[in-house]
C-alpha cells in the first residue's frame, strides 16, 4: 500500500511564496491537501514603480513579469483548497503579525511556516561589500524569519502541533565566494532552527532547514551561464535540482509522516556538499 502525504487541514504560510521554490512549495502544500497563505512583498495587483524601493530584485521581477503570488493563489483555489494572497515584508514585524491574525481569522490556524523568504542583493568580495546591503540581506533572510516564526509561534503551542522550516543553503555551510551576507544568514538559519527546534518539541513542534545547493529557479537562468556550468559541474550528480524536488522534501518535513524529525539541516543538493572528482 503506497504511502501518501496527507496534509488535510492543515494551513499552511508560505513567504516569498511568488515565484521559485516558494511557489513550487505553496502549489505542492496545496495538492497534499493544505490550504494555503500565499505571502510575499510584490502582489500583481499592487504592483507600480513606487514597488522599486524594495531594491534591484523586486524592481527585476516587476519589469519582467515574474510576480505570481495572485496567479498562484487562483492555482491552488482551483484545487479545492482555501487560499489568501498576502503582501508581506518579513522585515516589518508589524506587518507579518497583521498577516499572521488575517490567517487566523479567515482560515482558522497557522499550522506550517515555510520561511522561504529571502535576498541575495549583489556579489562583491569582501571588501566590496556594502554595508547597507549586508544589513538589508540580515533583515530579510534572518531576522525575516525570526519575525515569522515569533509570530505563528503561539498559535502552533497552542494546537499542540506545528511544522517550521527554514530555506537555508550550501552557502550557509560550505561558504560563498563573494557572497559574504549570504553565507553568513543562511549558516545564522541553521542556529535558529536547532533552537527552535529545541524548544518546540515539548509543544508539538519540529523545526528543519532544507539546504539547496544549485536549483533550476527563474533566478539560475538569469545567472552568469559560465558559473552556473563550475557548480552542476561539481554536484555528484551533474545537473542543477528542480524546485518541484525541493518542495517534495519539504510536504514531507511537514507531514506526519516525519513527527519524530526535528533540528536536522537536510541537504536537497544533488550532492554539491560532497568531495567530487
């Protein structure tokens, strides 16, 4: 007898959930069953150039179209499951209470957070680094999640079950060239999942990270050719991920089915960790 995943009932919150492996994940969430909060910092209806304030990412994805939080939301309802599209900047905490207390109140709990949200805002060597950007990536990868994990907290000890889990990266544990703000939020991630994890066990709650490494995301095919070609090259298996693979992963982390797996960095990288000749 097959062994299915089986998330009915379940709500679930997913930030940066636009576009890339936070819209692969709200889709995947829904056909397990869950309905879902589809959360992000652009939403098409509320697109304008005003929207290019929040830096050279979003104004990217308002000029080329790349805004799906709407989009997604009518894909999941078309599911049968309930769905909200909600403008949220994880940096604002006052935003991310009021979005949480909107799903509360019109779905009824908050049972799964993916924190997928998140920003590379440029490549620099380290004396290159600007020190507003380093603060701006602190903000949105780390302290965004802090943010939204404290604010779905109370709702899940109070159920007596929750599923948390943070987008890190093979940044985070191996290093990135160039990528200093990013490597060090994404290894600050896996600190703060072993924490809360630690203390949400008593409270039917378990933490994870998921680690990419090079994933086939609109953001890869934008990227230098050459560089994406160096990192498939040294993968075991010689081929960038798919997000649908990483979403997979992740309905499973938040089903039942993995109850008693808490605090662990689970790489979903095609072995880009490994020593590959």
């Amino acid at each position: 007898m097959p062994i299915e995943i089986d998330l009915s009932g379940r709500v679930a919150f997913v930030t940066g959930g636009s576009r890339g492996l936070g819209r692969a994940d709200a889709l995947t969430l829904a056909r397990a069953g869950a309905d879902v909060v589809v959360a992000d910092l652009l939403v098409e209806s509320e697109l304008s150039e005003e929207t290019d304030r929040y830096g050279a990412l979003a104004t990217v994805a308002r000029q080329q179209g790349l805004v799906h939080t709407e989009e997604t939301v009518e894909e999941i309802r078309k599911l049968g499951r309930r769905a909200l599209a909600v403008r949220c900047d994880v940096t604002n905490r006052e935003e991310v209470d009021a979005a949480v207390a909107r799903t509360v109140e019109e779905l009824g709990s908050v049972d799964i957070l993916v924190n997928n949200a998140g920003t590379l805002y440029h490549v620099g060597q380290f004396p290159n680094q600007a020190p507003e950007l380093w603060e701006r990536d602190l903000r949105v990868n780390l302290t965004g999640a802090f943010n939204c994990a404290q604010a779905v907290w109370p709702h899940m000890k109070e159920r007596g079950w929750g599923r948390i889990v943070n987008m890190a990266s093979v940044a985070g544990t191996l290093g990135g060239f160039g990528q200093a703000s990013y490597s060090t939020t994404k290894a600050g991630l896996l600190g703060l999942t072993k924490t809360l994890a630690m203390e949400g066990a008593r409270h039917g709650i378990t933490c994870n990270a998921i680690v990419p490494g090079v994933i086939g995301t609109e953001a890869y095919h934008m990227a230098n050719a050459a560089m994406n070609e160096r990192i498939v090259a040294r993968t075991a298996m010689k081929r960038a991920g798919e997000p649908q693979e990483i979403a997979n992963t992740i309905a499973f982390l938040c089903s039942d089915l993995a109850s008693y797996i808490t605090g662990v960095e689970l790489n979903v990288s095609g072995g880009v960790e490994l020593f590959v000749f």
